[in-house]
C-alpha cells in the first residue's frame, strides 16, 4: 500500500513550511496527488520526488518560475542557459558597482564630494549587489542544515 503524507507531515519532513507548500499548489508548481476525503492534501512518494527536483532547482539558484519551464520539459541545456544568463546580469551588476564606486574614489581622492546623484545610484547598486548576496548564502545555509538535518536522522 502506497503511504500518503498531510502537507503539515510533508513540511517537517522536509523542513519547508505548510505555507510554502501551499504556495507551490496555489501556483501550480507543487501539487498534491490526492486529498482525504475531508479535504486535505495528500502526497505519495512521487510527489516527494518532485518536490525534491524542485528544491534542487531552487538550490542552483533557479526562480519559481523558472523550475515551472525545466519541470515543463525544457532540458538540461536549458538549465545552462539559465545559468547563464543569471551570470551575466551578475557580472552587469557587478561592473555597474565597480565603476561607480571607482568614480566615487577618483573624486574623493581629488578632494571633492561625489554628487548627490551619483552617490544615490551608488547605494542602490551596493543595496541589489548586497541583497543578492544575501539571498544566495541563505539559500547556501538553508542546505547546509537540510544536509546536517539528514546527517543527524541517519
């Protein structure tokens, strides 16, 4: 007999919370194969496969909406591209950073205060730079407790 999981023992079992799994399900990105007859959701262990595929996607870096095309049959080389193209718009980001900030060193240096203009655009390069940033070591400690939580289960 296949086992079935609630969506509260799916989320402790995944460390996910039941409003994330919710989520996924109103999107259509993670959907349950079942539901009891009161109503509530029921996940068999192909939906766990799925929702792993997911959380790996989403490790590499991938939006929601991106997992939904490559989990629509897009194939590998489209996770490259992906990739890619995130990289690109890193390193834009990057470059834009670096040279503001070396157009805010060259003034200092030269004793002058960088204009209001160009210390505002500064910031808000520092401020998508530093959110990313962020973003990705969450995203990089968040598996590294599910690693250690799978650790400590064995």
């Amino acid at each position: 007999m296949q086992q079935n999981w609630k969506v509260g023992d799916l989320a402790k079992l995944t460390g996910l919370t039941v409003r994330t799994l919710r989520f996924y399900d109103q999107i259509g990105l993670f959907s349950p194969s079942g539901h009891s007859q009161t109503g509530h959701r029921l996940y068999n262990e192909a939906d766990i496969r799925r929702l792993q595929q997911i959380l790996s996607l989403k490790d590499l870096g991938l939006s929601l909406e991106e997992i939904q095309k490559v989990l629509q049959g897009h194939t590998p080389s489209d996770i490259v591209g992906i990739q890619i193209d995130r990289i690109r718009k890193n390193i834009k980001t990057q470059q834009k950073l670096l040279a503001e900030l070396e157009r805010v060193a060259e003034r200092m240096n030269q004793q002058k205060p960088p204009s209001v203009d160009a210390f505002i655009s500064l910031l808000e390069t520092m401020k998508i730079s530093h959110e990313k940033f962020i973003i990705e070591h969450r995203l990089n400690w968040e598996h590294r407790f599910d690693l250690l939580g799978d650790f400590i289960n064995e």
